[in-house]
C-alpha cells in the first residue's frame, strides 16, 4: 500500500489511490461509502423507479399517484426545523442513521398489504424521515471527505452503485413482472437496513463539541445566509423555477407509461436501465469536472437537462421518447444529487446543513405543489401535451436565470463568499 507524506504534515501518514492522496481515515470511509452504496442500489431502484409503477398497477388512482410524487417534498418542508436542531445539538451522523433505519424497515408494509392507501401511507411516512436525515447529511459529509477529494469520491461511489442499478433495475422489472411486487419490496427493504446500519460504521475526524447559541429554531436567521450572497439567491431560484418544473412533470412521466403506454414492467425495467445508465456516466464525468472546473458550468447542464425530459415526453409520446427521456434525466438528477452539495459546501463552509435546508424548503414548496397540481382536477381535461410543455418553460426559465444571472463579474471570484 503506497503512502506518501503530505506537505508540512510529516507525522501524518497518507495514501495515494486512485491517483488522490488521502488519510487512511478518509479511505475507510470511502470503502464503507461505496459498500453501503452498494447495498443500498437495490432499494434505490425499488422506491426511486418502480414504487410509483407498483401503485398505479396496484389500482392507485392519478390523485394518488400525485400524492406519492409529492411525498418527499411533503417531509423536506420542515428541513429548516431539523436544520436548526442538528446545529444546536450535534451528532450529525445519528439524525442520518435512526430516521434511515426506520423509514427503509417501512418498506416491508406496502409488500404485506398491497393496496393503493398502504403505498400514499408509507411514502408520506418515508419521505417525512427523509426530510429530518437530508439536512443531517449535507452537515455530515464535510467531516467524511476533505474539500479538494469531495467530488470524485462522491462520483466514485455513486459511480459503483449505478453499475449495479443497471442490471439490478431490468431484474426487478423481471422479477415483478412474473411475481408481483411484494418480493422486490421486501428484498429492498431489507438491504435498504443493512447498507444504513454499515454506514454508520464511517469514521469523521474529531472536532471540539460545537453548539450555536441560538436557543431555538428561527427561519429568519437561516434566511439571512441568502442575503447579499448573490451566487446564492440565484441558484434557489434557478432551482426553484426548474425544479417546479420536474415536479409538475414528475407523476406525468409515470401515468404516461402505465396507462397511457402501457408499457409493462419489463420495458419500464429497461427504461430504467437507460436512465441508471446515464446516471453512472454522468457520476463518472461530474465528479471530475467538479472538482477541477468552475462548478458552475456542470450545475447549468443538469439545470438543463429538467427543461429537455418534458419536452422530449410532450412531443414524442412513445416508448423511444420514455428511453431517451430516462436517459436525460439520469444526467440531470446525478449532477443535482453531488453538484448541489459541492456548490452550496463552496458557497457556505460551516453552515452547510442549514443553507442545504434552505434548498430542500424550497423543494417541499415545489414539490408539493408541482404533483399536486399536474394530477388535480383542474388540470383532469388538459392534454398531457399541454402540461409536459408547461412544466419544460418553467425548466428552461430556470436555466436562462441560471446562466445569465450566476455569470462572473470581472475581478469576482468564481464563487462568492457568504458575508
């Protein structure tokens, strides 16, 4: 095993892998990382691509499935409130850890009792865990991997997981196809458990006991963050107009496979191949490019890539449209998942978690609403042609603000600094 000793640190020893220099500790956490990621691309495949499909199949009506793309939004609503408990208390790590254990046990309901309202039920209480553990994880991560390592160990992981997703993704479609969902919900389930308890095994450097002195909760103090950061106030609402936009698309996509389509499971498995496809690639390149370029430039492509899919499925409605539109949106949602955390650690290094929490706000306002309304019965006459193209100009609003109002003045930085 090569070590190297890193410039003024000669008692600290340091390992070259991959053509990046590290501690032994942040190397254990990436092969924990990539483990537990491993583990967990089956449950990542089950919730994240066929949980939808199986409600629909199993009589879930447009409301419902609206309900069920809504639910994540519906717990991150209250992210700012966690945000604020986890500066106060500490202990990123467990409010990452308990809420995932419970929430991926959940899981085992809907494969017991398979009938629409078990399915609205277990994504409301899912989503609502997922909403306390996210802001916990964006604090959590700084602590795991340094700055300048960050966005390729990120992709490198992700990277691996989505080489399992491929095969795993048409398996499933196989598996439920012949025998239901219920095997597939339960094998989830349970590996979902077992990758969270072996990431709680990761070890972070030791820092002095860190409590803010704020005696309770105040959104307004969060919201100070965006004040004079115009990198920022830019990027939420670039992000907020683009992501409205994915989220009013979001059932449209699965309603038109499975009943307008009717694709069945198997080609909704290979559709998923397409998408898991794109998305390791695009972990693959993403986190390099992150890393040595102006993030910028990676963040407007997946900004793009929201206002393309709808586009795609509004004037294309056909199996080729859903392969391709799978395909774009594997680029899109991997630059979000690492892209947005590398920009906002950059824009606000020691407030990570409670600017991230900003984001995911904004997202349960958007994510909400979005579903809600593409699904509602004001919008039940509407052609989906209509409301896929509406929710592409909200896509391509965001991008244009994206592009034009995050562009560097001369003599700025390439990321602004919080004040």
């Amino acid at each position: 095993m090569p070590k190297v000793e890193a410039e003024g640190r000669p008692n600290r020893a340091r390992l070259l892998k991959y053509g990046m220099v590290m501690s032994p500790r942040v190397w254990l956490n990436a092969r924990i990382d990539l483990a537990a990621s491993c583990l967990f691309s089956l449950f990542n495949v089950v919730i994240n691509q066929f949980f939808i499909a199986f409600a629909l199949k199993e009589g879930a009506t447009n409301a419902q499935a609206g309900l069920l793309v809504a639910a994540p939004a519906l717990g991150l609503i209250f992210s700012p409130i966690w945000a604020g408990l986890i500066e106060k208390i500490g202990h990123a790590k467990t409010f990452v850890v308990i809420p995932n254990l419970i929430g991926r046990l959940l899981i085992i309901f809907p494969a017991l009792f398979p009938q629409p309202e078990v399915y609205v039920a277990t994504a409301v209480a899912f989503q609502f865990l997922m909403g306390i553990q996210a802001p916990a994880y964006a604090a959590f991560l700084p602590k795991v991997y340094p700055p300048d390592l960050r966005g390729r160990l990120m992709g490198y992981v992700r990277m691996a997981s989505g080489v399992l997703m491929i095969p795993l993704s048409f398996g499933v479609g196989v598996w439920s196809e012949a025998a239901g969902p219920s095997g597939p919900l339960l094998a989830a389930s349970l590996m979902g458990a077992a990758s969270i308890l072996l990431f709680n095994t990761m070890k972070v450097r030791k820092e002095p006991p860190r409590r803010i002195a704020a005696p309770r909760f105040n959104l307004r103090s969060q919201w100070e963050l965006v004040r004079g950061n115009r990198a920022l106030a830019v990027f939420l609402g670039a992000t907020m107009f683009a992501g409205f936009g994915n989220m009013l698309a979001n059932p449209l996509y699965q309603i038109m496979q499975v009943s307008v389509l009717d694709l069945s499971n198997t080609e909704i498995g290979l559709s998923r191949v397409a998408y898991f496809t794109a998305l390791l690639l695009t972990y693959l390149i993403a986190g390099r490019l992150i890393d040595r370029f102006d993030i910028r430039y990676t963040l407007l492509a997946g900004i793009a890539a929201y206002a393309i899919v709808p586009m795609i499925y509004g004037f294309w409605q056909s199996f080729t449209a859903v392969m391709a539109g799978s395909f774009i949106q594997g680029v899109g949602e991997a630059i979000w998942d690492i892209g947005i955390l590398s920009f906002i650690f950059k824009l606000a290094p020691g407030r990570e978690g409670a600017v991230f929490s900003i984001h995911l706000l904004l997202f349960g306002i958007r994510g909400t609403i979005g579903p809600l309304l593409s699904t509602s019965e004001l919008t039940a006459d509407l052609p989906l042609t209509t409301l896929l193209l509406a929710a592409s100009a909200c896509g391509w609003i965001g991008t244009l603000l994206f592009a034009f109002g995050s562009r560097r003045k001369a003599g700025s930085t390439a990321v602004e600094k919080p004040t």
